[in-house]
C-alpha cells in the first residue's frame, strides 16, 4: 500500500518545512530534523501523521469508525499520561522520553488497528 502523506512542520525556531512521507506502521520510518536548526522534528511529523490517517479512516471507511475512536480515545489517554508526567518532571530528557512514550502508544494503537484490518 503506497500512502504518501504530506508532513508540514512549524518548527520552534520559527523554520517551516515540508516533506512527504509513507508512514510505517502510521509512524515517520526514519528520524527528520529541522534544516535551519537541526533540532528534531519526529515526534511532530508522528502526530501529523496520526491525524491525516485518523482523517482518512473517518471519511472513508464508515464501518470501523467505531474501532478508530477507541484507538483514537486510548492514545489521548495515553498521551495525557505522557504530558502529566511530563509536568511533574525537571529533566529534559526525562520529559523527551515521556512524550516519545507517548508516541509510541499513539503509534502502537494505530498499529493494532490496521493489523485488524
Ligand atoms: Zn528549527
């Protein structure tokens, strides 16, 4: 299946760029880093990517709607998690870590869902 997805990315220096990529697993199949600041953009290119595959299953397939809002509902559940971890913690990399957990989950949860298919 040949799904390239447009990824348009505002980085936090202010530099925006865009690429397309076929996701794997409905994640980025390889690191990108901003072209001006070289920071990562990954995690941001990830979340696009969930959402244009959220966007898609929701005006094309009607019949798993169902299966894509619980996958939906456990990976904001998840993401919440990350992100309150990621308050509560001081270290940079720790808060990296949580959110790239949290990720994961998103990535995992859209994973088990194309695998069902
Ligand atoms: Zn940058």
């Amino acid at each position: 299946m040949m799904l390239m997805i447009p990824i348009k990315i505002q980085c936090g220096c202010g530099q925006r760029y865009a690429f397309n990529v076929e996701p794997i697993c409905g994640r980025m199949p390889s690191q990108i880093a901003c072209p001006v600041c070289g920071s990562d953009g990954t995690i941001a290119a990830n979340e696009v990517i969930a959402y244009d595959l959220a966007a898609r299953q929701s005006t094309h397939d009607d019949g798993r709607t169902g299966v894509m809002v619980f996958a939906v509902m456990g990976c904001m559940i998840a993401g919440l998690v990350g992100v309150l971890k990621a308050f509560t913690m001081s270290g940079g990399v720790d808060v990296l870590l949580c959110l790239l957990g949290a990720t994961t989950a998103f990535g995992m949860a859209l994973c088990v869902y194309f695998w069902k298919r």
